[in-house]
C-alpha cells in the first residue's frame, strides 16, 4: 500500500501563483495610493489659487490686494502646509515668507531652505496675473515625502501578511485535500489486493469530495456485484457441465469394461452427452454475441402475425407429444423492426422453455397485440408457474426455479430470450397466470398495423 498522498507540484504552483498575485497587488496598491496622494495635493493648489485670484481677474488693484492678503495671512499662519508668494513682472518678490526663484506658470517641483538649514522639496502652482505678476502656491512636501518613505514598508508588511496567511491557507487546503484523497487512495489499494467490500468513508466528506466518494462508491458497488455475477455465472457453469461430463466419463469407463457388442449402444449415449455439451457452449456463445451486439444480424420491417404462426405449426407437434396442447390466441397485425433469426430464437426458446419446465399434459397459449408504439408477445402456460420472488433471477444464464430438476435444459433458455429482447430496445417481463407462467416480451420502435 501507498504512503498517504503528498502535497504535490499543485500545492506549491498554487502558493506561488498566490506570492506572486500578492506582490503585484502590492505594487498596484502602492501606485494607486501614490497616484491619489499626488491628485489630492494637485486639486489642494487649484483650489487655493482659485480662491485667491478668481475674483480679481480685471482688477487693476490685483497685485496690491494679493500683496495684503498675503501679508495678512503670513502674520496669521505661523506653522502651515501651504505657503503663498507673489513675484512682480520682473520676478522680484513682493509677498511671502519662502525664498524661492520664480517657478514657471503651472505645476512644477521646488526647492526651497527650511529654517536656514535644509534643502526641502514643494508642489508649486504659478499662475499669470494680468498686469505680469505671479502668484504661486507651494504645498510643503515634507508630510508626503514620510508617507512615500512609510508606504512602500505598509504596502510590503501588508502584502507579507497576506501572503503568509494565503501561501499557509493554501498549504491547509492541499494538505486536507491530500488526506481525503488519501483515504481514496487507501480503498482503490484494498480493492486492488482483492477486498471487493472496501468503500470510501463518507462520514467527514462534503461538497465536491462527498459527491465523488459517493460515485465511486456507487462504482464500486457496482463492480463488487458484476464480480459476484460472474462467480455465480462461473460456478453456475462448472456445475452445469459436471453432470454431463461425469456421464460421459461413466459411459467411457463402462464401454472399456464390457464386451463389444454394447458399443454401439454407448457410443450414442456418448454423443448424446457429447451434444448436450456443444449445446452449452454454443448457447454461451449466442448468449454472448447477442450481449455484445456481435451478433450478425440482418434488421428489417417484419411481419409478427406469420411468424408466430409459423413457429407454431413447428413446435406444436413437440407440445402434442407431451400430451399437452398449444393454442394460438389473438393474432394482431403487427409490424416492427427487427431481425428474423433473433425472433424465432426468441420464441422457440419462450415454447421450448415451457415445455421442458412443465409436467407432461401442459396447455400453453401464444399470442400478440399492439400495444402504444410496440407489439407484446405473450407465452402463457398452465402449469406449477414460479413464485414471484423468483421471477428475477431465473433470468439470469444457468438459473432455473427452485423446483425445477437440474438435469432439464440448460438454464440458458430464459437469458437469451431476454438478451434478444433488449437487443431488440424491449424488455422480457415474467408474471403470475394463476394457474401457470405468463412471459411477456415487448419490443418498442415504430409498430405500426399492417396488413398481411
């Protein structure tokens, strides 16, 4: 037996895909978040130049009244994350408290000394005034810059975490999936050493997993009964062909024994024993091609009525001889699509079955009707009949009722029948006649009333 599954290439494709899913997502989140950063600070400049300028456009006092602003604002706001800074036309600086060189109209990058000691960095906005000037709004850029330095270790801690908690619950899921695939596993290496009673546990399976133990399952069952049909079909076989080989071997012991004048008598016998059992195999034989669709087979439009009507002349001096009668019933005009042979192998079987499993003195009646898209074929006699429980299995090949002799046919007569039933897309169906046995063959498809 197998060790318990492994984890596999799968599981570690999947944590991979997984880390890899992560840092991307990572990187992603990390643009997203330094895009949007920069577009708040952007909009923030577009909304204060706004404020400031809009409602000075035209007015001849512009640069004065944003000069008092300005300085107004500057005496106000010690500590602040914006600064304002008005330059003239000829770029000397009028208002502000931030030494800067002029920066050109619209949005760009400046450097500027901080407290007289360091170099910081700024978002600028320039915009035009009409008589030349330039006012400009500058956002400090030191709080973002320590969000950028911060970020990208949030954004990797984060992606850390959620790599670790995805790669570990990926690991989980593989290696419960590998457990029930295990206990799988277990049960296909029993069946293969030969116990067919093994069955996958279903008491901790769910979903996906409970559905396909309960498939196989299913399968199995199946299997573990072909398997035991065939035991049955085997022992069923061997002691079917005992009997007549140890008659063969008692006549082949007696004629090296007597005189040679009993020969011919035993030599007979012989062949009579040696033609029982050509007769089971070629019934196996048939019984086989038929199961198999291997039987050379002609289809076509057949006529039922003279069919039966001809199988019935021919078995009715059989039934006679037994002191028993065989009576054609109603005979409807039924046409359907089919092979010949088959269906007389079929009937002579159902009449010859009757007779060989009956006491002498057995009335049996045949007749046909159409019944919906289909003829059914109904073989009635008034014998001892079959109990119900019976029905079933008789059946199935070498299988005879419980209170039929062993030595009387083949136990082959039935299945065949049967076999050329389904052949045929019908079925073969047993009932109580009270008295007797009632077999009742139909055969769907295009049954139509035909004149014959």
């Amino acid at each position: 037996m197998r060790g318990p599954a492994t984890l596999g290439r799968l599981a570690i494709q999947v944590g991979l895909a997984f880390a890899l899913a992560m840092i991307v997502t990572g990187i992603v989140g990390f643009s997203l978040a330094d895009n949007s950063v920069s577009n708040r600070i952007d909009e923030s400049l577009r909304y204060h130049t706004r404020k400031y300028v809009s409602n000075l456009r035209g007015n001849p006092a512009q640069e004065a009244i944003l000069k008092a602003k300005i300085l107004e604002w500057s005496q106000r706001k010690v500590f602040s994350e914006r600064t304002y800074v008005l330059f003239d036309r000829n770029g000397r600086r009028l208002a502000g408290r931030l030494d800067i060189v002029p920066p050109p109209s619209g949005f760009s990058e400046v450097q500027y000394t901080a407290g007289g000691h360091h170099k910081e960095a700024g978002r600028a906005l320039a915009t035009r005034l009409d008589a030349g000037g330039l006012f400009v709004v500058v956002q400090h850029l030191e709080a973002v810059r320590g969000l950028h330095a911060i970020l990208p270790m949030v954004v990797v801690a984060i992606s850390l975490v959620a790599l670790v908690l995805g790669v570990s619950a990926t690991l989980l899921v593989a290696k419960l999936t590998a457990r029930r695939l295990s206990e799988t596993q277990d049960t296909a290496a029993a069946i293969a050493a030969g116990d067919l009673s093994r069955r996958i546990p279903m008491e901790r399976l769910d979903g996906m997993f409970a559905v396909q133990a309960q498939s196989l399952n299913q399968m199995l069952d199946h299997m573990a009964e072909l398997v035991r049909a065939q035991q049955l079909f085997s022992s069923n076989l061997a002691h079917d062909l005992r009997t007549p080989l140890m008659r063969l071997r008692s006549l082949l012991e007696k004629a090296s024994r007597d005189d040679q004048s009993a020969f011919p008598s035993l030599l007979d016998r012989a062949e009579r024993e040696c033609g029982s059992i050509i007769n089971i195999f070629d019934a196996l034989l048939r019984l086989a091609e038929i199961e198999t669709g291997q039987h050379p087979t002609v289809m076509g439009r057949i006529a039922l009525r003279p069919l039966i009507r001809d199988i019935a002349d021919t078995m009715e001096p059989v039934i006679t001889d037994r002191g028993g009668s065989l009576r054609v019933e109603s005979l409807e005009e039924v046409a359907i699509d089919g092979d010949p042979d088959l269906l007389n192998q079929l009937l002579v079987n159902l009449l010859e079955n009757a007779v060989t499993h009956t006491p002498t003195g057995t009335n049996v009646t045949i007749s046909l009707e159409s019944v919906g898209d289909g003829a059914t074929i109904t073989v009635r006699d008034d014998g001892p009949g079959l109990p119900e429980d019976e029905f079933a299995r008789v059946t199935q090949p070498f299988e005879r009722g419980l209170a039929v002799s062993p030595s009387k046919g083949s136990g082959l007569g039935l299945a065949i029948a049967s076999a050329i039933a389904r052949f045929h897309k019908g079925s073969l169906d047993l009932a109580d006649a009270m008295p007797g046995l009632e077999v009742r063959v139909r055969i769907p498809g295009e049954a139509l009333p035909q004149a014959i």
